[in-house]
C-alpha cells in the first residue's frame, strides 16, 4: 500500500482529501502542522507528499527544502499561493508539481497516479551515452564526465525522454503530457519551463547556449546531442 503524507491546516480540506484518497487505497497520514509533518515522514516510509505552503507553524517552502535535502520522494505543492514567484520557488526546491487552489480532485488523483506509475517503470538498458552524459537506467542515475549529477524525480523522468527520443522535436504539449502522464491542459504553463532550466543547469556547460537541451522556437524542445546504447 503506498503511503502519502498529507501537509493541510484547513480542515474541510483535509478531511476530504483525507477520505478521498483512503477510498483509492492509499495509507494516508493527514497533518496539519510542520511539527507533526516532520514526524510522520521520519517515522514512515512516504511514497507521495502533497504540500499547503502556509501552515500555521512555518512554511511549506522550508519543508520542502528540509526533504529534499535528504530525500527524492515526490512531492505535490497544493496551495492557495498562486503567484508565478511562488510556482516557481516551488519547482527550484525541487517539488515534482504545484497545483493551485481551488483545485480538481480528479486532477490531483490523475497527477498522483502518473507520478506513482512513472516512479516505479522499469527498464532494461544497461546505459545511454551523449557525449560526456551516461546515463544507467537500472539503478536510474547520470553522470557527467564521470560525476554523479543529482537530479530530481522530474528532471530525471525529462532527460530520460529527451534521451530517448533524441534528434527529435519535442512539442512542450506533448512533453507535458508525457512528464505528467494526464492531459498538459492542466498543468501550469511554467512548469515545463522551469524543470528544463533547472535541467540545463545541471548538464549544459553554459545553459544559456545549451548544447544538449535546445529550443526549437514556437515549437518545443530538442535534445541535440547524439545518443549511443
């Protein structure tokens, strides 16, 4: 059974994610603080974190920091912070989405879902090789002239297809959909953008004339390098 830590001070909120999700078979632990936060994800294995950004002791934005220091576990910002400099910090922590109030269930169940199936998908290739990038999908981690990178479940999921589907145009619309797994309707316009700067950040020796990662105007993206299996 996965288990899913949720992070909301507003109760009706709460209770009725709580309810719902339970329904769809997953444990859920269901805080309302930072304090009790922090606890339940030391004390369980969390599959799933779905995140307010304001909460009565702290900010969701230092929790999301304090994790990911330490952990990978995919992380859904689920806020009434609907600014873009809010989606944004959301996303450089490293979160996997940000979802804004008010909000669908069945996009949220879809969104958790897709995250969940893309986490455990299997591969079978003993690595990839794009120039000085390798990248080892059985124990799903890239180097970089010989150094490890530390990436994200998200941009690990977007390199991976632009890995693998190298040489060609990719539609941000249809990244979207295939990053997320649902229909790029509903996810933020932003969130591609950002996970492909952070992403050139990380593998491009100047990400503002990126080598790997292009971008193909009007259109999507590219990655450009040559790829070996």
């Amino acid at each position: 059974m996965k288990k899913i830590l949720l992070v909301e001070d507003e109760e009706s909120i709460n209770r009725g994610i709580t309810f719902k999700l339970t329904k769809e078979g997953f444990k859920v632990f269901s805080c309302k603080n930072l304090k009790e936060s922090r606890q339940a994800f030391h004390n369980e294995k969390i599959d799933l974190i779905i995140l307010d950004a304001t909460l009565p002791d702290g900010s969701g934005f230092d929790f999301c920091r304090e994790v990911r220091r330490e952990s990978d576990v995919l992380i859904i910002f689920l806020t009434a912070c609907d600014a873009e400099v809010d989606i944004v910090t959301g996303l450089d922590m490293g979160a996997d989405d940000y979802i804004t109030k008010p909000f669908s269930f069945m996009v949220l169940m879809s969104k958790i879902n897709a995250f969940l199936r893309r986490n455990k998908k299997e591969v079978s290739i003993d690595k990839i090789i794009s120039n000085d990038i390798v990248y080892y999908p059985n124990d799903m981690r890239v180097y970089k002239k010989g150094e490890e990178l530390t990436l994200s479940k998200t941009e690990l999921k977007l390199l991976i297809y632009f890995i693998t589907n190298s040489g060609q145009i990719l539609k941000k619309k249809q990244l979207l959909n295939e990053i997320w797994d649902i229909d790029g309707d509903f996810v933020d316009p932003n969130t591609l953008a950002v996970n492909v700067r952070r992403l050139r950040a990380k593998i491009e020796e100047n990400p503002s004339k990126p080598k790997y990662i292009k971008s193909v105007r009007g259109i999507g993206y590219i990655w450009a390098e040559r790829c070996v299996k």
